[in-house]
C-alpha cells in the first residue's frame, strides 16, 4: 500500500504541475493525489506502527505523528518559497519527484507486522524460543491488548462518540485551513505573514503532538481530548470575535492545540480496543471523517460567496468543537469483549495460582 499510495501521489502531483482547467486540477489533486495519500502515508503508517508496538506504543505512535507536523511545518514555507522562487508548477513538478524518491526506500524496508517476518510486538522473543525472563513481557503484552472484533467494537457506544467527536474536529479543523489564508487576507495580513502564521501553528504542534501522546497513557485520553477541544474553542472564537492581532493569536494557538491531540485520537482508539482491528475501525471512521473534510471547507467557500464574509462560519465552527469535546468526554473504556474475557478466565485457569487452588479461578 506504501508502495502503491505513495507512487500515486507522486506521479499525480507531477500531473496536477501541468493541470490547465479547474476540472483538472480537481480531478488530479482530489482524485488521484488524495486518493494515493490516503492509502500510502497517514493512516496505513499508523497501522502499521500499532502493529509493531503495544507496551510502547504511545512513543512509538506519537512519535510518527510528530514527524507528519514538522512535515507539515516544513512543507508550509518550502512550498511558498517555492512558488516564490520557481513558480508553482515547477514546485509542484519536484515535490511530486520527491515523493517519488522517498516511497521507493520505505515501501522497501517497511513490513506490516512483526509476525511476518517471525517476531512479536516491542522486539519480544517468541515464546518457542524466549526463556523464562520473557513470561512478563508475555503477560504485559496479553494485558495491554483487549483485541475487539469489529461487530463488538461498533456495538459499543464510545467508538460511536470517538466517531462524532473525531468527525467534528477534522472537518471543523479542515475547513478552516482550507480557507485561513483568504481568512487572513481579509484582515489585511500579506500572504508571506499568513504563511508564517500558519507555520508557526505547525511548528507549535510539533512538540504538542509528542507531549500528549505519551502522556496519555498516564492522564485519561477522553479528558485530554475534551480539553483540547475546549482550548480549540477558545481559538476558533478568538479569530470569530476576536480583535486584531491577539485574535489571530489565540486561533493560531489554539488549532496548533487541536492538531496536538490528534495523536491523544489514535492512541485511544487502539488502547480501547486492541491491535487487531485497529486498522479496520480506523479506516471505517475515517469514511466519515472524510465526507465531513470534503463536506466542511465547500460550505464554507459558498457562505462566503454569498455573504462576502467569514462571520458565520466562525460562528457555527466554535460551537461545534464544543459539541466535539462533549463527545469525547463520554467516550469512556469499554467494557471488555465478550471473547477477550472468556480468554482471560481461561488464562487464569491455567495459572499456577490456580492450579495450586485445585483451578478454580472463580
């Protein structure tokens, strides 16, 4: 899927440089380069990763997410020096090369999982050839992973909530990115102060990304989303009513949080319900997530054709991220499956303890 994904995007950034209609454009850059990012990079690196890790996933796992932020704090002001300098056809020409360059080497060394090449999660030994100083690490690894099916996972409330929650804070997120330079312009700020404020916003939600991902495994997840989410509120509604340069302040700051919990998302997602079908439900709610980010920046563009102004879309996005942390908070732990407990009983069976007590585990 690398392999394939990323070669789509690539080639089809170097055909969207010699787009000549809008239609191209559209088709190009929606269709094919949308399409190839989504099956090569974000989501299939993330399964990836929560394949290979479970006890240190939350470092493993924010540390991916912390890489797509600089990328995208990089990208921001590469690709407007860029255009500056080059044009934007030419820019696009050589980022489609890159990419290019780029998914050859990790199509190559990457594999889905540690089972394919006869290894287990967070470098293991497996049990036929590990010693007596792996029984832990064995246990450890059955304990941090409750391995849902995807009927019980869709069946339980909180992926439902995780589902809203996460729906509201893309396409809010989305369509206000999509449109934050046009934002900007309207309060006067020049393109190349635009495109530093926006590279700020990512460069803050660089550290931000890796701080609260591995401290959520020690806070609970669905509070620090609730959190971010409230923090996003206050940003959205400073750049909503806001005055000048302290309202474009607190956006900056708080989107740059929004983009920080993105990792707190996923984390939750495969700590509630398993490595299994982690990439599964993943890519199930991301079909939602997808319309909402399709859906959200459109609206927007047409609100403003037809006021000549952004007031009620700032409007309507603050409160929403306020639902979206509503949501979040009620998407608490699960109960575990049925499957994953009958398994548990019958590991305690087998116990010494147990044995010792004539097996009944109770």
């Amino acid at each position: 899927m690398i392999l394939a994904g990323g070669l789509m995007a690539g080639v089809g950034t170097i055909l969207l440089s010699r787009a000549d209609s809008y239609w191209e454009l559209l088709i190009l850059f929606s269709g094919i380069v949308s399409l190839g990012k989504s099956a090569g990079f974000g989501q299939t690196l993330m399964a990836a990763v929560n394949q290979w890790f479970i006890r240190r996933r939350s470092v493993a796992m924010s540390t991916l997410m912390t890489a797509f932020a600089g990328g995208g704090a990089f990208v921001v002001l590469l690709l407007n020096l860029g255009i500056q300098q080059i044009g934007w056809r030419d820019t696009l020409l050589w980022t489609g090369i890159f990419i290019v360059a780029m998914t050859l080497p990790a199509a190559f060394f990457i594999r889905s999982r540690p089972e394919d090449m006869g290894l287990l999660p967070d470098g293991d030994v497996p049990e036929e050839t590990g010693s007596g100083s792996n029984a832990s690490g064995r246990g450890r690894r059955a304990s941090g992973d409750t391995s849902f099916t995807f009927r019980e996972a869709i069946r339980t409330r909180t992926y439902w909530m995780i589902m809203v929650g996460a729906i509201l804070r893309v396409s809010v997120t989305n369509g206000m990115l999509v449109h934050v330079f046009p934002i900007m312009s309207l309060r006067g700020i020049s393109e190349n102060e635009a495109a530093a404020w926006v590279a700020a916003m990512f460069f803050l939600g660089i550290p931000l990304r890796f701080i609260m991902g591995v401290t959520s495994g020690k806070f609970r997840g669905n509070v620090l989303l609730a959190i971010g989410m409230v923090i996003g509120a206050v940003g959205m509604g400073g750049l909503w009513i806001g005055p000048g340069l302290s309202g474009l302040l607190l956006f900056v700051v708080g989107i740059a949080v929004v983009e920080g919990i993105t990792s707190v998302n996923w984390l939750m997602l495969s700590d509630y319900y398993g490595r299994a079908r982690f990439a599964t439900l993943m890519g199930f709610m991301s079909l939602f997530m997808n319309v909402g980010m399709f859906i959200s920046p459109y609206v927007s563009g047409l609100v403003f054709d037809r006021t000549g102004s952004y007031y009620w879309v700032l409007a309507v996005f603050t409160p929403l991220y306020l639902v979206s942390a509503v949501a979040f908070l009620f998407a608490t732990r699960p109960s575990p499956p049925v499957s994953t407990r009958r398994r548990w009983i019958g590991t305690e069976a087998h116990s010494p303890a147990a044995a010792a007590s004539g097996g009944d585990s109770n």
